[in-house]
C-alpha cells in the first residue's frame, strides 16, 4: 500500500485490488478521490436520466449533494470532452453518451451469441427474457427482449433488482460457492416490497435449498405484487449469469414450472452451444 488513500497493485498477473490496476503493462494506482469523481460522474448520468431535462448547477449539486465547487468541476470537464453542453435553461448531456453506449453494446460478444436464444424463448414462452448478472448487492439487466403483446413484464438494460426479492437474484447466490454465498446472504438488506418479501436471512436460505434442488427459481410477487419472474443460473467459463423471465402473474403462475424447466433446458444448451461443460 502507498500513500494514505491509496491503494497499488503489487502484481502484475491480472491482480487487480479495489483501488489499482495494471495497464499496458504499467502500474496504475487510484485514489479516494479519483474513486469518488468516477462515482460522481455516473450519479450525473443517472441524475438527467431519471430528469429527462436541463438543470442548473444548483439543481444539481442539491439533488445530488456535491458542493457546487465540485459539480463545476465535473461538469465543465464533461462539457470539454463532448459529454455534456449547456443552454439558456442549464447543463444537458450530449448524445455521445449514447453514441458510445451503441458501440460498446454491438461488440458485447456474449449478449450477441446468448441474444437469439432469448428471443427464441420470448417468442415462444410469449414473456420477457433477460439476461442478468450480479453487481455488488445487485441484480443488473445485461440484455432485455420483450415480446410483442399489450401488456407484458418491461424491462431495460441496466435496470437492477434486489437480490433476495428476485429470481434472478436467487438464481445467481444459487451459482455461488457455498462460503461465498452465506457470507452475501448475511450483508443483504432485506428489505420488503410487498407482504410475500422474503425478509430474513433464515427463510431465505430455507428458500434457495429449495430452489437449488428444482434447478430453477421462482418469484411470486416479492419485489411487484402483480409480477412474476422464473430464473436458471447459467455458469460460462466460471462467470455466473441468471436467464430470466418476466411476466404479470395472473397469467404465468401456472406455468412457472414449465418455464423453470424450460429455462433450465435452454440453459444446459446455451452451454454447450458456447463450448462450456
């Protein structure tokens, strides 16, 4: 460890620490305060987003709660590098977000060789497929294909979920190594969605031995009353993935278990389609 703050990587065999990495063959080390800039960045992204308009530095820096100073500095560097621009109404981000976003989505490999599979089964399950992975105590949606009907379960890329109150969540602790998963299941904030939550640590361990030995995953109403979702843990090359389905409840609660196996199936075949196992 150098300096107060800072964190450095001692090897260069792809040992990554949480404040380092190697690069190009050099050494690369990031502080508290690069962490926290990064951070700051995406809670921008994520603040015009939800807001879907302009705002002044001073809405921003309040919604947020960055001190002006550094919400200027953020954003005057966002504005140099094309990211961001200002009008008569305040700071917008530019469309190079978006731009770039599409060129790192159409040369994601994986999501490309695993997509046609989930539009198989969306077409033929009639539901929403997803696929998902962990993000810390997340969920997050890496690809979304939603059927063409009215009224469906919607979905978008990078929307994220609560662990316990998801199948996909339960799925993915289900992926995970025994140790591993037990000291995740202890951090979890358990929070409750509606009255079928799971909100112990107790009944939720009891739940996943159940799923673990069905091989697939169900939620009935625990983060949306009126939702359910069906999830398959799908290990590729040591990397655990969840392929899910949503769907409104009234009409697929009868057939979570068909989806569950169906899931399954396509799971073990997703494998040996991509050379795994």
């Amino acid at each position: 460890m150098g300096s107060a703050g800072t964190h450095r990587v001692y090897s260069l065999r792809f040992n990554i620490t949480s404040g380092g990495f190697c690069y190009a063959g050099k050494l690369i080390s990031m502080n508290k305060i690069d962490v926290k800039s990064a951070r700051r960045v995406l809670q921008i992204l994520h603040f015009f987003a939800e807001r879907k308009a302009p705002a002044t530095l001073s809405e921003i820096a309040a919604t947020l709660g960055f001190p002006k100073s550094s919400a200027l500095g953020l954003l005057d560097t966002l504005e140099s590098e094309g990211y961001a621009h200002q009008s008569s109404n305040g700071y917008y981000l530019t469309r190079r977000w978006l731009i770039e976003a599409q060129n790192v989505v159409e040369h994601d490999q994986l999501t490309q060789r695993i997509r046609p599979v989930l539009e198989r089964l969306a077409s033929e399950l009639g539901e929403t497929l997803i696929l998902a992975q962990r993000a810390g105590m997340r969920v997050v949606y890496l690809d979304v294909v939603e059927p063409d009907r009215i009224v469906r379960f919607t979905a978008n890329v990078g929307q994220t979920k609560p662990i316990h109150a998801a199948a996909s969540g339960r799925a993915l602790l289900a992926g995970m190594a025994e140790p591993e998963r037990n000291k995740l299941i202890e951090r979890l904030p358990l929070d409750r969605y509606t009255n079928q939550t799971v909100t112990s640590t107790e009944r939720l361990r009891k739940v996943l031995e159940l799923e673990i030995r069905q091989g697939w995953h169900v939620n009935l109403g625990e983060h949306q009353s009126d939702t359910l979702s069906v999830a398959a843990p799908l290990d590729l090359y040591g990397v655990q993935y969840a392929v899910v389905v949503g769907a409104p409840l009234e009409r697929a609660k009868e057939r979570a278990e068909h989806i569950g196996r169906t899931l399954v199936s396509s799971c073990e075949l997703l494998r040996k389609m991509l050379g795994v196992g």
